[in-house]
C-alpha cells in the first residue's frame, strides 16, 4: 500500500465525523434559521406571514430567524392585533374555525388573506364583505389560496361581513 493511500484512507473518517458533527449541528440550530416557505413555519408564525400586507413583507419575514420574527410583528402592529383577540378567539384562528362576534383579524389569522373584499357603504354603517377560497380537492386541499385556479382541483368560497371590526355573518356559499 502506497503512503498516498494510506493517508487518504485515514482522512475519510475525520471527514466522515466533521460531517456528522456538521449534520448534527445543523438539526440542533434548523429551528433558530429562518424558513424557506411558509409551510416550513410553525404555528402561528405561518398565520402571521399570510396576513403580512406585501410579497416583501413577507420575503423579509421568512428570512428572519425565530427570535427576529416578533419584533418584525410588532413593528408591523400584527402582534398587537394577535394580543387584542380573546384566547379563544386565538385558540380557533389556529383550528381554522370562524364565527360571528369574532374579531375581524381572527378571519385573516384563520385564513389568510381574502381572495376579494367589497364594501357597502351608507351614511349610516359601513360593511366590509371578504370572501376567502378554500381547496377542496386537487394537490392544495384544505388549503386557503387567493384564488380558486390556485385549487388546481374543486374549490369552495365562505364569505364573512364585517362591521366596526367585528365578523357580523359568516356564509359559506357552496
């Protein structure tokens, strides 16, 4: 055996325990890095980004490590709202559920973004209508997407009036 062999045979297992301990190190610090895509955020982190106002808002949050992400909210007054909700509010943001005499921002946590918002105003109130999409089949099922050809598949629309912030009706029209 050649001394070249010799040494390159002795090298593979450092280099072999330098790659664990680089795996490893990677495993133990993956939660404090930021995320590639939303669906790599935990809850309610990835509630949060869907409600964030633009797509560079949200390209920022994603690159934000995990102790960035609440002073980012905060500036952006999202924490604010998220702390104004009751627990249970909060509690059915993250089931997805929505109901009458919710706040508004629950809707937006529990679901995103609205596909379409309307307003219907008169001297005397003002109404806010959201509808939000929701796949019911096809690859994004059970997810909720701005758009009923994002589904790639069957969709269905709920719609929720508002007033003074404050969900008033929620429909779910099919």
């Amino acid at each position: 055996m050649s001394p070249r062999t010799s040494s390159r045979r002795s090298l593979r297992p450092r280099f072999q325990r330098a790659a664990a301990r680089l795996l490893l190190g990677l495993a133990f610090l993956g939660p404090l890095a930021c995320a590639t895509t939303p669906d790599r955020l935990p809850p309610p982190d990835r509630q949060f980004y869907y409600t964030l106002p633009s797509a560079e808002d949200k390209a920022k949050f994603l690159k934000l490590k995990e102790t960035e992400r609440k002073p980012f909210l905060e500036q952006k007054g999202l924490w604010t709202k998220w702390m104004e909700l009751t627990p249970e509010e909060r509690e059915a943001a993250q089931r997805g559920e929505v109901k009458a005499g919710y706040k508004e921002f629950t809707a937006l946590m529990a679901w995103g973004a609205p596909a379409d918002t309307q307003e219907s105003k008169t001297p005397e109130r003002s109404v806010r209508f959201h509808t939000f999409i929701r796949c019911t089949s096809g690859p994004r099922v059970g997810r909720w997407v701005p758009s009923n050809l994002a589904c790639d598949g069957t969709s269905s629309e709920v719609e929720i009036a508002v007033e003074n912030g404050l969900i008033t009706e929620v429909k779910y029209l099919n």
